[in-house]
C-alpha cells in the first residue's frame, strides 16, 4: 500500500496526555480535605461538560486534559480514607491535629498534619509522610522532636496540640 493513502494524523483528534501520577501512599484525608476533592471533581465535571457543549470542538486537548483529570480525582477519592479529627484527645499530635512548636530560636509555629492532596506548605498543612510530620506524629505538649532536615537539624518543642479548626485552644 502506498504512504499516499494513510493517515499519519489518525488518533490526532484524540490528544494523548500523560496521566496524572497516583500516589502510592495510604491517602487518609481529613472532611475538609475529602470536601476539597469531591469540589474539585464536581468543577472538573461541569468543565468538561461544558467543553463538549462547545460548537467548535476541533481542539480536543482541552477535554482530553478534563477526562485526565477526573480520573485523577475518581482514584483519589475512592482510596481516600476519612478520618475525624473531632474525636482525638489532644494528649498527642495526630493525623488532622494543629500542633505548635518553639524552634531552637524561640520562634512559634504552627502545623496542621493533613492528606497528601491538602498539603499546603505557606498555609502550615502538611502531609504525614513529610519528615517534619513524621517526627512530630505521637509527641506530647513538652516534648521536644528533631525535625530531620537537608539543611541540617532542627530541634522543635511541641507547645500546644488543638483541633484544627481552633488551633489556639
């Protein structure tokens, strides 16, 4: 058969994008966190709704980015595990906690141990697999934990551990 006659643009309308990468990490998530993913899924939807109601729909990158993404927030979400903080007691530092720390220099800070997916370093929410979440998992109000750090160590206090919605109780 002669190259005159085939297609080297077939599949072309069909843009093939890389999959967004699934963490391989349990994916416990706190209700804001699972709240924050089912928002995220419902927006994806509508777009992508919205996407293929376009009159001109020549450019399919768009919709091929949507569809990535929905399935992206189906995997999350069906292996989210939620969990409570409500009910923790406070006498240590768990998942969905505010805990406050005094650094070697007598600075305060405060961190909230959330899911992998609500993890936002400027705001003080970090993941459990984090080094600094690692070492403050299971510590009390006086204890002091060494944050592991590239940078070189760094030795925090536990000052206060609050539920998160009132991290100055």
């Amino acid at each position: 058969m002669s190259r005159a006659f085939v297609n080297e643009d077939a599949g072309a309308d069909r843009p093939d994008l890389p999959e967004l990468p699934v963490s391989a990490h349990p994916n416990p998530v706190t209700p804001r966190g699972l709240a924050d993913l089912q928002a995220r899924l419902a927006v994806r939807l509508a777009d992508l709704a919205a996407l293929k109601a376009r009159a001109d729909r020549l450019d399919k990158l768009p919709e091929a980015a949507a569809e990535r993404d929905i399935r992206w927030l189906e995997a999350r979400l069906k292996s989210a595990v939620l969990v409570d903080p409500a009910g923790h007691d406070l006498s240590e530092v768990a998942f969905g906690l505010a805990v406050t720390v005094a650094d070697e220099d007598g600075g305060e800070t405060t961190y909230e141990i959330v899911g992998e997916d609500e993890a936002d370093a400027p705001r003080g929410r970090i993941a459990p697999q984090s080094p600094l979440a690692r070492a403050l998992m299971g510590a009390q109000v006086g204890d002091e934990v060494v944050w592991k750090r590239p940078a070189g160590d760094v030795s925090l206090e536990v000052l206060r551990i609050a539920h998160a919605d009132h991290p100055s109780a």
